[in-house]
C-alpha cells in the first residue's frame, strides 16, 4: 500500500512539473494560418481612364440610374422613391429634348448662328443694364425674404469684368455652408420667358449636369426681369486668381494689375485635360458649342478645374 501512495505521489508530481524549456508559452495560443491576413501586393500606379475611354454603353447606363438618385442639396422639394423610379428612364431623352427645345431657340432669335466674315462679331455685353448697387441689393433682399433657405452674409465687390452683375455672400441654413449668390439682368434677346414653367426646365437642365469637371448651379431664380445663381463657394476662386495668386474677393480692377507668374506645365496640362473633359460632356448632352471659356470662368476646387 505505502509503494502504491509514493508511485502515485512520482506520477503526480511529474505532471505537475513543467520543463526548463517548452519551446511555446503556454499562454499564447497560436492563431490558425488561416486567420492570417494575406498581404495584398500593391499593384503599380495605373492611370485613370478618360472620359474618351469609357464604354459609352457603360457610361450611358450609369448616367440613366444616377441621374435622379443624386440630388443636388439645393432641392427644396424630394420626390419619393417611386416617382424617381418611374421617371428615370426617360431622364436621357428629355434632357436632350430641354437642350435642344432652349438652345435652338436662342440660334433662332440670333438668326442662323454663323456671322460671315463682312459682319463684325456681336458683343457678349450687347443688350444688358446695368445696375446700381442699391438695385441689385433690393431685388437680393427681396429674393432672400421668400426663400427662407438662405440668409444675406454680405454684399461682394464688383469681381467681375462684367459691370451688370452683382455678387452676394449667402448662407444656407439648411446645411449651414456659405454660398455665392449672382444676380444678372436678362437682356432684350433672351429666349427664355422668366416664369416657373422656365425656372423648371433650367433646373432639371442643371440637375442632369453632374460631372466632376462642371462648375454645378445649386439653385436658379427668374424675377424682376432679373436671373439670380446659386453656386458653391470656393475659397481659391477662378483659374485666374491661381495664376496671378490673388484672393478671388478683391475688386476686379486691382486683383489683376500684376503679371501672372504662370503655372507648371504638369499643371496646365491636367488643368487643359480637365476643362476639354468637361466640354466634351456638355457636347454629348447637346449643348451649343462654348466659345467663351477663359480662366476668368474656371473655378479651381480641390485641385481641379471645373468649368462654368
């Protein structure tokens, strides 16, 4: 009995002694290879495709989906998911069709569209007011009273070479972010009739127009004889106040006495890529050749360049 009770007291004790050496800790449980993670080898750095290499199929498609499901924060009035669902796919057709229906109009009231040679070239300024500050700041305040959305923070100097226009600081209560207001007065020959029928078709116009490259117009307002744009703020301003490095608020007479110091080439050409990208955007989607675009209308936001 007394060799059994020391053969069972050796056996328990060689239990309960650990080694010198183990070759693991007993306290880390190792993971199954499994659970590891495999490393992703990071691929070279492609370059992005261009709008050019695109599947116009592909494109076309994403575009009909898109087009209603991405809203401009601007929009004061949501339709329901049924409604965007039923209309979007006729969304490609009928911006096309609102293209063609106001822009041909204005060829019309221009006459054919092409001057000859003998004529000299119509001014863009032919036909407009102008407007004094006190006017301009009336018909802003009166806009602002009905569109509770957004508030006067103040009125800007002219800065802009046009002497018609007028510019505002606005905020918009509703995602509490600054905006820039402009007001214009429609010339003589403008076609379009400023009433809400009109007001519509130029917002649905500018809903469509969602590209990286566009300047986008949050909001439009026809009232007094007056059209009011509501655009984003960007506080590096034009393409043009890059160039001259001068602060996009300064009057327009004094921000630009000084020679431009110019850009890098990269830059230029990533600017110039951008800006054709952009044009060519607007040509698929139908609208008139743009024969006014100048680093004055270029609006730089996050290192890129979108037209206006």
């Amino acid at each position: 009995m007394f060799n059994l009770y020391q053969h069972i007291k050796s056996g328990e004790s060689k239990e309960q002694k650990e080694p010198e050496t183990t070759g693991h800790d007993r306290f880390y449980q190792e993971r199954s290879r499994s659970s590891f993670r495999k490393k992703k080898r990071r691929g070279a750095c492609r370059r992005a495709q261009s709008a050019a290499e695109l599947d116009p199929e592909s494109v076309a498609a994403a575009n009909k989906r898109d087009a209603f499901r991405i809203r401009s924060v601007s929009t004061d009035k949501e339709e329901s998911e049924e409604e965007s669902s039923e209309r979007a796919p006729l969304v490609s057709q009928k911006i096309d069709s609102l293209a063609k229906l106001l822009f041909n109009k204005s060829l019309m009231g221009s006459g054919s569209g092409k001057s000859s040679p003998s004529e000299p070239a119509a001014s863009p300024k032919h036909g407009e007011r102008s407007m004094e500050s006190s006017v301009a700041l009336a018909i802003c305040n009166e806009y602002l009273a009905h569109t509770p959305r957004y508030h006067m923070l103040a009125q800007l100097n002219p800065i802009g070479a046009r002497a018609s226009k007028k510019w505002f600081a606005i905020h918009d209560n509703s995602i509490k972010a600054d905006r820039l207001l402009i007001l214009m007065p429609l010339t003589s020959q403008c076609p379009i009739e400023p009433n809400e029928t009109s007001r519509g078709l130029i917002m649905e116009l500018f809903r469509a127009l969602h590209h990286p490259y566009i300047y986008p117009v949050l909001d439009v307002e026809l009232c007094s004889g007056h059209a009011l744009a509501v655009l984003p703020y960007s506080s590096r301003g034009s393409l043009k106040d890059l160039i001259f490095k001068t602060t996009w608020s300064e009057d327009y007479v004094r921000k630009y006495d000084s020679v431009g110091t110019g850009l890098p080439p990269t830059q230029v050409a990533r600017f110039g890529r951008q800006m054709l990208e952009g044009l060519l955007f607007l040509k698929e989607k139908g609208f008139p050749p743009f024969r006014h675009l100048h680093t004055g209308n270029v609006m730089v936001q996050n290192g890129v360049a979108r037209s206006v």
